[in-house]
C-alpha cells in the first residue's frame, strides 16, 4: 500500500481514470480510500470471505484492486464484495459451464502480460471449484500463479470441532447415493486423520447415518454450520448421537462435517489372509482383491499379490 488519500482525492482519481476509459486502483477500508500498487503479471488465486465480509484480508483488498482483470464465479456475490470495499474492477464470470470458452481468453490475457485475480463465492479458489483448470494450464505454460491465503471452510471447521489437527483429510463432497456414499466412507475406515467433508442440508441427516454406521457411532464428530455467519453453530458429538439428532431435523446454511480419526487398529497379516480367502472363494482373484482393499484400505494391487502367493506358494517362494 503506498499513501492513503482523502475521499474526495479518490473520487477525482476516479472521474480522471474514468475519462480516460480506466479504473481507478483503490479500495476503501472504513472511511480511507487506499490506492493499490502495480499487480505484477501473473494468476492470483485469492481468498474470500466464507460468510463475513470483515474477514478479507489487506493483502487480498490490494490485489483485487490492483489487478488488470478479476475472474469470479458469480458476478452478483462478488459485486457485493467489491462494493463492501469501493473496489470498481468489473468483475468477470468463470464457473464449470463456462470454462472451456472463458478459460482460454483468460490465458491469453496473462501470456499477454496481464494480471488476473481468480476468486471463488465464498473461501479458497480451486477447493472444490473449477479454478483448478486455468490454475494447472497456467503453470505448464510458465505463468507466475500465486496464492493469496485467507478464509477457508474446512481449516476453520477444523479448528472450532476440537478433533485433532496434526494429521487431516479434506475430501470434498460425499456422494449423493447412499451405496457410493458408504463405499467411499469405508475407503477412510484406516485413515489416522481428521476427515473433512462438505454436506449439503438435505442430505446430512442421511450422511451422519452412512458415517455411524459404517465408522463406527462411537466416532467423534462435529457439524460445523454456517461458520463466520450470523446463525453460527458447531455440534459436537460421536457420529450416532449427532444422527439421533439430526434424523427428524430441518437443516439450513453451508456445513462442513468433521470426523475424528478412528482408532481401530489395522487389521493384522493373518486377519488380511482369512479375509481374502473368504472372499476368492465367492469372487475371481481380482474382484476378491478389490473388495478387500475396499474393507481394508490396503492397496488393491498388493492384496492382489497377496491372494495369488496364496493359491501358488511355490510362485511366492521364487519372487
């Protein structure tokens, strides 16, 4: 940041920038104008608010004024943004449906020499959002992206649910179906970390249920609701009382669900040999390993190994 000005020096900024078909470079904490430096070329992934618009950082206000073009996924949220801090960039819609036509002018307005600000609806861009195609084109082609840290869902879920956080997993959005749902929950059965999982509302009741049942109902948890908002609230519990709970409730708001690690050991040698014996004496040898990696989490490839050095020692006893 290099001077503040008064307000009405700003507004004559702006009438001289916009008479010559320009933008000013300011943005407005409080009542200071403040004029933003020279953005270097380059793809500046910057973080949003999740819910409160006091959460932008200085560093992210400067960039987002400072940037020759802002890349946004709904222009409507992030005029409001803009607006809450008198930045006047006219922002630019890039979501899922539009990437492949967007994408491209993007990338030829940085090869050109531009800066562009890629900023999400609420948190980190490329966390479950599409920014993650420019972002990986931009680096094969050898342009600067540099990321600009703030607010994010999950590392403030995280933080207020009291689980342990040395070791942890953010895995997006659970399947919708309840099959698929409890299939990919048993893939995170032996992982020794925290799981962190978007939700929506209508469906929580029903993922709390698939995650009782299939980590266990004495798992820690906790529902993280609309964070940083005016309707705050965080649950905390084990997986089958946060179910009880939710089972007959209408939920509202954006929710984070944070899991405990769980703390059944891993299956033993001889619990993984009784396992793939039961199961090749139903399935083919790969279809066996399979399942087995699913109930395990062991690498399919080196259950299916195994099973075969089962049913040929002497295979085993040459490798």
């Amino acid at each position: 940041m290099t001077r503040k000005t008064s307000k009405a020096s700003t507004e004559t900024q702006s009438q001289d920038a916009a008479a010559a078909g320009q933008v000013a470079r300011t943005f407005r904490v409080g009542s200071h104008d403040i004029e933003a430096r020279p953005v270097t070329p380059g793809l500046y992934l910057v973080s949003t608010p999740i819910g409160n618009l006091g959460d932008m950082s200085l560093r992210g206000l400067e960039t987002l004024a400072g940037a020759d073009i802002i890349a946004c996924e709904d222009t409507r949220v992030s005029r409001v943004l803009l607006n809450r801090y008198g930045i006047a960039t006219r922002p630019y819609a890039y979501h899922e449906h539009n990437a492949e036509r967007v994408g491209p002018k993007l990338m030829e307005a940085l090869e050109a020499g531009k800066s562009v600000a890629l900023i999400s609806d609420a948190g980190t861009p490329l966390i479950s959002d599409p920014g993650y195609r420019i972002s990986q084109t931009a680096i094969e082609t050898g342009v600067p992206v540099i990321p600009i840290p703030g607010a994010s869902a999950p590392m403030a879920a995280l933080v207020a649910s009291g689980l342990p956080s040395d070791a942890f997993l953010f895995a997006g959005f659970l399947p919708s179906k309840d099959k698929a749902r409890r299939d990919r929950l048993a893939g995170f059965a032996t992982t020794e970390a925290t799981l962190m999982f978007f939700e929506s509302p209508n469906r929580l009741a029903a993922c709390l249920k698939s995650a009782a049942d299939v980590l266990g109902a004495d798992r820690p948890a906790a529902v993280c609701r609309e964070l940083t908002k005016t309707y705050e609230e965080v649950r905390r519990g084990t997986l089958g009382a946060l179910a009880a709970q939710y089972e007959d409730e209408a939920v509202r708001g954006e929710i984070v669900l944070v899991i405990g690690p769980g703390s059944t050991p891993l299956p033993s040698e001889d619990d993984v040999d009784a396992l793939l014996v039961r199961l090749a004496a139903d399935l083919p040898a790969g279809k066996a390993a399979t399942e087995a990696a699913r109930i395990t989490g062991f690498p399919r490839k080196d259950l299916y190994q195994r099973l075969l050095n089962m049913k040929d020692p002497a295979r085993a006893n040459t490798e």
